[in-house]
C-alpha cells in the first residue's frame, strides 16, 4: 500500500512519457516498459494518455489500466522488490547488443506458486506490455500466480523472438529458488504475435527446432493467433488454450477453430472459445464479450497441472 513516506510516487494519466521512462524507480530499464523501441515514435509532450493509440493493433485499449500497471511495479519498488530481471548475461549482451531490449518484468504472486510468462502481441514490431502484459499479471496474481511479462527483441523476426521466450523460461527455471516460484506446472500466455511465440516454442514451428527447443509448459494460452504451418502434432504436447474473436480482423477465427480441431484430433488436451462480436487484441477483455476469459483460462491451466 501506498504511504506519504514512499520514496517512488506514482504517475498518472497526465505523466509524460519521458518523464515515465526515467522515474527513479525504475533505473535504466524504464523505457522498456512502453511498445516502441525507437524513440522517433514518441514526443516530449505525450503523456500516457497518448499511450494507447501506439499501441496500433490492439483494441479495448485503456489508459488508466496501463497506469495502474506501472503504479504496482512503483508499489513493489517501494516494498524492496525486485521488479525487472535480465534474460541474458552481460556477455551475451556484449556479443549482440539487440539482447540489452530484452527482459522480464515480475509481478509477485504467492510464494512457491507456479509462475506464468506472458508475451504481450505487437506483429513482432512493437511489446504490448502496457495492454497486453502488466493487466494479464495483475489478473493472474489475484489467483496467487506469479506473473511474468517478457519485453523480447522486435524487428528481427519471430524466431528471435521465440528464442527470447526460451531464455525467459530457462532463466526462471535457472532462479526459481531465488525467485520463489515452482519451477514445474507453469504456463505460457500470448495475445497475437505474442501468442505465436508461444505456439512456436511449445509445438516446434516459426523456425524453432522439435524437439530439442521446445518447451514443456502445463498449458499454452493461445490468443488470437494461430499457426499456417502443419507440425507434426503428438499427445504428448502440451495442452492449449484457444480464444478469438469473430470480428477480428486479422487472424480468421474458423482458423483457430480448425487448428484446434487437428490439435484435439492429435490427442492434445485443447479448448477453444470463438467470441461473438470480438475484435483483435483486447487484453484482458474488460468491458467486451470477452470479460472472464482469463478465469477461465486460468481453470483450464490448473486442471492440467500434474
């Protein structure tokens, strides 16, 4: 809870952008926090009221929710958390600097619980957090989970991307003691080009080999996005979760539905939910067709936990 006596203060919808990037509470890495890397996309005169109109493939955007984002990291900064975690060394850094525009942001939950990685969607040129990352952990965290959100490389494509999710989940495996998470029994969650990041990595597609690459989570929650390829699917992958919209207007929803369909006819454990009246990326669903969605996600998750 908040104090007078808190050394980081909160921003609010008419804090400028710049001002944002550079809070003290979060040190170098503040500007990871907003979709776009360039700076050419922003101007010293935007405040986070501007903030959701970058976030251009997205809807049911809103502004006071992506504040409320930043305003926990803020909180969990003056508790004596934690907040923001490398993925890669400074050596890998050294090697290929593109590595320095990447990280996991922490959103505690219940210590010793599983964790979830979520990859906020973009089309692999911009990271969502504000909409699609910080909002899905705060949800998750009210189920004890422990929520990360991971800013991956753009630009380069969605296999360098996925590989950015691989390092994600070996990184928290590698720390879960420190981290106080359970290293089995986690999930992955993706919104568009988020949510193709988690296909790739669990199911061996988007230029991620099968199956020494692959990953082994629970249960992969699938939003708005499928795969066009055909992988050679076994009931030995992991269980997926499939949500879209019918008014999407980039990923056609009787694609996902038949995607699921070849997935379950595998043997795959699968659920799929096709919204009336649902558009493209709406994050947590507040206020649209798609509002729950996330508890029910969530259930689909436990009950797929060994």
């Amino acid at each position: 809870m908040k104090t007078e006596n808190d050394r980081y203060k909160h921003i609010t919808t008419n804090s400028r952008i710049y001002d944002v990037m550079a809070h003290p509470a979060f040190g170098d890495w503040g500007r990871l926090i907003f979709p776009w890397d360039g700076t050419s996309r922003y101007s010293s005169s935007m405040t986070m009221k501007s903030v959701p109109e970058l976030h251009l493939w997205h809807t049911n955007r809103n502004v006071q929710s992506m504040v409320d984002g930043v305003n926990r990291m803020i909180d969990d900064r003056n508790a004596g958390f934690r907040v923001f975690y490398d993925i890669y060394t400074d050596k890998e850094k050294a090697a290929d600097p593109s590595k320095k525009l990447t990280g996991l942001f922490f959103f505690r939950g219940e210590p010793g619980k599983p964790f979830a990685v979520i990859c906020p969607g973009g089309g692999f040129y911009y990271v969502g957090s504000l909409h699609e990352g910080f909002p899905l952990a705060m949800e998750l965290n009210k189920s004890g989970f422990n929520a990360f959100v991971l800013k991956y490389r753009v630009g380069q494509g969605e296999t360098v991307a996925s590989r950015d999710l691989i390092a994600a989940v070996n990184y928290i495996q590698a720390h879960a003691a420190e981290l106080e998470v359970a290293k089995e029994n986690y999930s992955l969650w993706g919104g568009s080009a988020g949510a193709r990041m988690c296909s790739n990595v669990t199911y061996g597609e988007g230029g991620i080999r099968r199956p020494q690459e692959l990953l082994s989570p629970a249960a992969s929650i699938i939003a708005y996005t499928y795969y066009a390829g055909n992988p050679a699917f076994t009931r030995d992958d992991p269980a997926a979760y499939f949500i879209v919209g019918t008014e999407d207007w980039i990923v056609p929803w009787r694609d996902v539905k038949e995607r699921a369909e070849e997935m379950e006819a595998a043997g795959i454990p699968v659920e799929c939910h096709i919204l009336k009246h649902t558009q493209h990326g709406f994050g947590v669903g507040a206020g649209t067709p798609a509002e729950g969605w996330m508890d029910q996600a969530v259930s689909f998750w436990r009950k797929k936990m060994k």
